[in-house]
C-alpha cells in the first residue's frame, strides 16, 4: 500500500520553453491552486518563467547570466483570485505546474 489516499487533488502540467500564457488546467479559474512550479533551467540567458493570476504578473526567475542550469522547486501554494493561472517561459526554461486546476 503505498499510504496515498484517493482520490488525490493533486494535478500536474507541463509547459514547454517559448510559451506565453499558457493556461493550467482546461480552462482555468478563479479558484484554482498552484502548489509548487518545478523549473528546469537548461539556457540562462532565457530562462525567463512568469507565472499569471489573471492580469497580475509575478516574475518567478528571470533569464540573467547569474542564474545556474539546474532544477529549481518553487512553492506558491496559492489560489487564483482574478482568473486562470497562467505561465509564460522564456526559450531556455521548462515548467511543471502542480495544483489544483479547472477541468
């Protein structure tokens, strides 16, 4: 038994480099959660990662040359309060989203 209780909330979703407000979930809404943003760093000139509450822009990593390749584990724990999450990401940078998103 692996201890995990069903049915478990959470979800997950991959956004790939160059994308621009990529929506989590199906449609995404007011509501939804993000948990934790797994960021894998692969060019750091352009590893820009911004995630979206609506219209609200938060700057998670910027594409600078003093970041490092790598992973990096980002926690949000956060519900969006003015429409769907969103992610933008630069050319040298991939996301995997985790939380809770509308079908």
């Amino acid at each position: 038994m692996s201890g995990v209780n069903l049915p478990y909330r959470f979800q997950y979703e991959t956004v790939a480099a160059s994308q621009t407000a990529q929506v989590l979930g199906g449609t995404g809404a007011v509501g939804d959660y993000v948990h934790r943003l797994i960021i894998s760093v692969v060019t750091v000139a352009t590893s820009g990662v911004t995630l979206l509450d609506g219209s609200t822009s938060i700057v998670l990593l910027t594409g600078a040359a003093t970041n490092v390749p790598g992973v990096y584990s980002v926690e949000v724990n956060a519900v969006s309060a003015s429409g769907a999450w969103k992610i933008t990401t630069g050319a040298g940078a991939t996301v995997v989203a985790v939380g809770i998103f509308s079908a």
